[in-house]
C-alpha cells in the first residue's frame, strides 16, 4: 500500500541535483511540493509545464508516490524510457508503459493471439493498390497510411492528400503522368487503413494504436493516467491515453510546449493547451533548472522567458568561435549541433580529414540519402551533381504548385540537397559517394564511444553534453516552432555553450548604432549588389563578387556599413547583436516585402530607427565582360549571347605541371542545367531571376606535389534584366 493510503506521508527530500555530494541535504522546490500536493490530494486533472533540465522525471516519480489510486499508469514515449521508469516507481500501485503496448493489450482482449508483424502495413498497401501495382508506389502508399493511422485515424481521402502534400509523401510527376497521382496515392493509403481494421491475426507498430482507437477497443481501467512527454506525442497516441481512464479517475499531462519541435512527424505540437482545456485542468509550472549554468539560462531567456537557473548553479560558459576554429576546438564527448543537417556533413568530413574521430547522428537520413542516389543515379560526380540540380528545382516547383503551406517542403528539399553536394566533396564515382554515405551516418549520441557527435537539435532532444557547439547561422528566429528549436539545442549545454559563426560576422569592427533603415525595392530576395553598395567578399554585406563593369564595393567608414537585407534579413539581423554593441552607423537597405516580414523585430530589437525610403535606380548601363568578347572572338559570333551555339566542350587541355582543364562555351544552355553550373551559380545576383543563359565555363584540377587543388568558373547573362554574373569556387584537398 503506498504511504499516503496508509496515512503517513513520507519526508519530502530531494536528491541531489546531478554534480552535488551525494551527501548534501537537498529540499524540494515550492513548485514541486505544489505538485505533490496535487497527486496527493488534488481533484481533476493537471498539466505539469515542466521547462529542460528541470527534473521533470524526478518529479513526476516522487509526486506517483504520494497517489492514492489503486491502478496507476505512467504512458512513457518511448519503450527505453518506460522500462527505465519502471524500476524507478516507488509506488506499488504504479507501473509505467508505452501507449504502444497499452493499446496492443487492448486490439489482444478481442482478437485473441494476434502477433506483431513488421511488414504488415507493406502487405496491406499492396493489397489495396493491387498485386501487380509498382514497388514503389506500394511503399509510397504504406508510408502514406502511417500518417494517417497516426495523424487522422478517422480522416478521409481528402485528409490523407493533405498529409501526403504537407510530409512530402508524394509521387514524382513521371509517376504522375503514369496515372499514379496523388489522389489515387491517397485512395490506396485510405483503402490500406480499411485493411488494417480487419482481423487476419497480426498488426504493426502503427496498428497497436491505431486500431483500438479505430475499433473502440479501449476501455477505461486506470484512476490515474500521467502523460509523459505529451508535446511529442501524436493525435492518435493521445485519443488512446485519454480513453485508459476511468470515470471520476485524473489525467495528468506532462511535457514542455517549447520543446514541441516534431511538427514534422506527426506530434501535436499544442497537445498541452488543448488537453488543458479539454480536461479542465490545472497548471502547475516547473520552471527552474538544474542542468544548465546561469549563463546558458540567461541566454534561453530570450526565448522562454520564465525560465530559471537554480541558485547553486555555476555561471558556466557562453562565448563564440569563429568556423575556421571549430575543427581545432571540438573534442571527444562534445556536441555540434545545427538546425539543419547539410552544414553538419561538411563539417564532419574536415573533421575526419584532421584525424578527429566524429559521426553524423542519424542512420535514417542516411538511408534517405540512399535513396535518392540510386534514385538519379548516374555513375561520375558530375553527371550526378547536374541530375542532382534538376531533381532539387523539379521538386521544389511541385512544392510550391501543390503543398498548402510549401516552405517546410522545400527546405526539406534543399537540405537534402546540400547534404548530398557537401558529401560529394573530393569525390569522383557515385559508389564512393554511397560508400561516404555508409559510413558516415550513424546513431551514436547514446553511445559510450569518445566521439563528436554532429547532430541535429532533433537527433538531440532529450540529450545533454558539458560542452555543446551551435551553428549560429543555420538557426532563424521566425515562428514558434523555430524559436523552440534554438531553446532546445541552447538547453542541451551543462557547461559551455559555444556559437559557431562565419568569421564575416565574426570580424572586429568599430562601433556602431543602427539609425536608420533604408526602403530599397529592387532588391527583395537577392543579394547586396546594386552597383553602388555592392559587397565585396568576405564583407558583411555576403560572400559573392561581381566582374561587371562600373561596380563598385561598398564603402566602410567610421560613420557607416550598409547591409541590405532582402531575402537574408534573418541572417543579417541574427548577425546585428554582434555588430552593434562595436558602433558605427548601422544602415539596413532592405525591399518592403522583407520589412513587412520582420518589422516587428525590426521595431523591438532597434525601437529608435527610422525608415527612409530611397530613389528608384537608373537604367542599366555597364558594358559587357571581356569573356564575353573573347567568346565572340573564339566562336566567331558578332551578335549577342543568344546568338552563341548551344553548349560546346572544347578539348581538355592539360596544364604545365600536371592536370587537366575543361572548358564549355555558349548559350541556350540555362546555367540550372549546364554540366559545370550545376545549379550552384544560376540565380542573377541583381535581379534574383533563374533565367540565365551561360556563355563560358571552366573546371581545372591541378595535382600538386603536396596538395590538389580544383576550381570552377562560370560566366552567365540574365534575360531579365540583362546583366553579367560571375561566380568562382577554389578548394584544396
């Protein structure tokens, strides 16, 4: 019988927090003893906020030893956590589980004997879509299905053409033109989900929850249910919690709002608020930390501003680094972490290169990445690279035609994409670049091996390092679910928290203020060339250079450094905290559409600034490059670049010193498509405009007697606004 049945309340002292002598009198926080006095003697149901690092799970335990009910369930997420928590419940009356298992109990009360059947979902999609139905699609309709049995159990056809659009879980248009189309995917997916209701004596994964909520196979048999980690859980999983318990019995929901990061997957994102409302339940907060040092707490404080550092935490560490650096810094044990994975890959190739043993977290997206290489296919680099360009632009116009909201599809795309370039580095076949793919990935956070883990900050939720390295520029404060992103990576530092950041916004400069910020038009999504504050490289304005006649760079003087800030005016803004506390005038030149995005945080982090519209530019006018005439001169064309022929290679030549250099020469050839552009360099830097034709382009490879180094060159003209571009890239290896 636990305690508070038999009347007596055991003392309330708290372990230690981690780090603390074993032998410290610890006590329990005002917010906990309130939480405990809930589960002891409290009415209704609760939701317990409980912010990272707050001893959530110490707390939840200890409050489960103060229940009175008799049957008490703790639903964990996952069934590592759950048998681990089992060991740890004090009160005998108590056990914790999955919803997983809970609902496999309840689909095995009325189909008696049913087993576990991995490839049961495979089985049904191919029966709903009919035996001689591609593979492809087979498993396209069964991926397609798990949404739905997880997402909208008791959705339509209509619902599941959502989901199919919104978790990319659709066929590619030579699919489509073969009559597999999105809709008939979805009528397939629906028909499966039919399918898996029915007893044939087996269910997969998704069906232990699925199908007895489905089927109102759940039936009420526990007082107490506590939810854990309910901010990650999905619809379905909840329906299914809510169902366990019995008539006048408490719900008890557990998680942190601002570590809703799974939006992606599936996770109800605001199960917290909804199930507050529904249960008419009570709050309790769990705000004070006892992981993260003072420092590191301050700075999550920006996002969650109740968040609190415990009065005997140390101050800890925040600084910068700047990228070049971080190789030489990061050591065995440490964490680097990113909001998206493509900086992650390159990142953990220079740290292999050094001789520095490190992984990228995750086996799943390596198998993706799979998947899409045997996908295009294509045997060299190069060929890959061009099929890889056109499969990235494809897709993201199929995103932008059909998705309801399309930006997390195309940046989906586009990590991918830059996954894929940055694992291509130094390489020459698709078999070394699969080969790359093997063993570079894999799930190694949870491991006892000294490595350096790059990770994802949702590879690493739930995860903590003392040292803990964050990719400053791959994280954006735009919209909710972005700024938990940011907390939960901050929150995973017990020790130090280091910022990686582009030496470009890392550099010492003089003072500055922002004073004012400059309405500029032409420039909504581009980058800072406008012929009179045109960035050279390197310079804070961005990384690119021009070759046109008549530009010229942008002038820094003591008084003032102009950034434009269009497409990029997150990075430039995130970048702003840095500059200003060093002083000069700050102007931002930024287009209306991108003041209009930010101009909230524009007013709250610069409230003193002024808006100044600026004249509208004078009509193009520079002359043409000389690649161009000497492509006339070599082509023997004396009208425009249109006039060129489509693209020509010209003989490789070799180079005194060893080598090899080709070179392609004229137009018709959209520099998204051409061998050598590859799509890297095909936006205009004025204008923005994807409409570019090349006129020259090289690639050289010298073999040094210590190092090879390679560069590629492209030269190309908008048919919009009618200006040059050029662009240059160099690496060694």
């Amino acid at each position: 019988m636990p305690a508070s049945q038999a009347g007596e309340q055991p003392p309330r002292q708290a372990p230690p927090p981690s780090g603390a002598k074993a032998d410290t009198k610890w006590k329990w926080s005002v917010q906990q003893n309130a939480i405990f006095d809930f589960f002891a003697t409290g009415k209704g149901n609760a939701v317990v906020r409980a912010r990272a690092g707050t001893g959530k799970t110490t707390t939840i335990l200890e409050g489960i030893t103060y229940a009175p009910e008799s049957d008490i369930v703790l639903a964990a997420f996952n069934k590592r956590i759950a048998e681990e928590l089992v060991t740890k419940l004090k009160n005998p009356a108590a056990t914790a589980k999955t919803l997983h298992a809970l609902g496999f109990a309840a689909v095995k009360t009325y189909w008696n004997g049913t087993a576990l059947d991995k490839d049961r979902g495979l089985t049904l999609a191919r029966r709903a879509a009919g035996n001689q139905s591609p593979d492809l699609m087979i498993k396209l309709i069964r991926k397609l299905a798990e949404y739905g049995k997880n997402i909208a159990p008791f959705g339509f056809v209509a619902d599941l053409v959502e989901l199919a659009i919104q978790f990319d879980v659709e066929p590619d248009a030579k699919w489509s033109e073969r009559g597999w189309d999105t809709e008939k995917v979805a009528k397939c997916a629906h028909e499966a989900m039919r399918l898996a209701t029915q007893r044939d004596g087996t269910v997969d994964f998704d069906d232990m929850i699925f199908v007895p909520v489905a089927m109102k196979m759940v039936h009420p048999k526990y007082d107490l249910v506590v939810i854990d980690e309910a901010q990650d859980m999905n619809l379905t999983q909840l329906l299914l919690a809510q169902k366990l318990v019995r008539k006048g019995g408490r719900t008890v929901v557990v998680g942190d709002d601002r570590q809703a990061i799974y939006g992606f997957r599936g996770a109800d994102s605001k199960s917290l608020d909804r199930l507050k409302s529904e249960l008419s339940a009570v709050e309790f907060p769990l705000t004070t930390t006892y992981r993260c040092p003072k420092k590191v707490v301050a700075l999550a404080q920006q996002l969650v501003s109740d968040y609190r550092a415990a009065d005997t935490a140390p101050e800890g560490i925040v600084r910068d680094v700047s990228n070049s650096k971080l190789v030489d810094e990061a050591t065995p044990g440490c964490f680097i972490l990113s909001r998206k994975n493509a900086p992650l890959v390159s990142t953990c190739i220079k740290l292999l290169k050094r001789g520095k043993r490190a992984k990228v977290e995750g086996k799943d997206i390596g198998r993706s990445l799979l998947t899409i290489v045997k996908k295009l296919g294509g045997t060299t680099i190069e060929s890959f690279l061009s099929k890889l360009a056109a499969w990235e632009e494809r897709e993201t116009n199929r995103a932008r035609l059909a998705a309801k909201d399309p930006e997390p599809v195309i940046e989906r795309i586009a990590d991918q994409a830059g996954m894929l370039v940055a694992l291509c580095e130094d390489l020459f076949t698709t078999k070394e670049l699969e080969a790359r793919i093997e063993n570079l990935f894999d799930d190694a956070a949870k491991g006892a091996q000294p490595l350096i883990i790059c990770s994802s900050v949702h590879k690493a939720k739930g995860l903590e390092r003392e040292r803990v390295f964050l990719l400053k520029d791959t994280f954006s404060r735009t919209g909710t679910e972005e700024c938990n992103i940011e907390y939960v990576a901050i929150t995973r530092a017990k020790q130090e928290l280091i910022w990686v950041v582009n030496e470009a916004s890392n550099r010492s400069l003089v003072p500055m203020t922002l004073e004012e910020f400059v309405l500029d038009d032409r420039h909504d999504g581009v980058p800072p060339f406008d012929g009179v504050n045109c960035a050279p490289k390197g310079s804070l304005g961005g990384s690119f250079q021009t070759a046109t006649e008549g530009r010229e760079p942008m002038k820094s003087t003591d008084q003032e450094v102009r950034i434009l800030a269009g497409e990029e005016a997150d990075k430039y803004l995130s970048m702003a905290p840095d500059l200003l506390p060093l002083g000069n005038k700050l102007i931002f030149r930024i287009s209306e559409g991108a003041l209009e995005t930010h101009r909230e945080r524009l007013r709250a982090t610069f409230p003193a600034a002024v808006l100044r519209p600026i004249p509208p530019p004078k009509p193009y006018t520079s002359g043409r490059p000389v690649a161009y005439e000497h492509m006339q001169k070599l082509l023997d064309v004396e009208g425009s670049f249109r006039d060129f022929p489509p693209c020509v290679k010209l003989p490789t030549v070799d180079p005194p010193g060893g080598g090899y250099e080709r070179t392609y020469v004229g137009s018709g050839v959209p520099a998204s498509e051409h061998p050598l552009a590859n799509g890297w360099f095909s936006r205009c830097m004025n204008c923005a405009s994807k409409e570019t034709r090349v006129i020259y382009a090289s690639s050289a490879t010298h073999f040094g007697s210590i190092e090879t180094s390679r560069w590629n060159e492209c030269w190309y003209e908008c048919l919009e606004c009618g200006k040059f571009n050029y662009h240059q890239t160099n690496y060694e290896f």
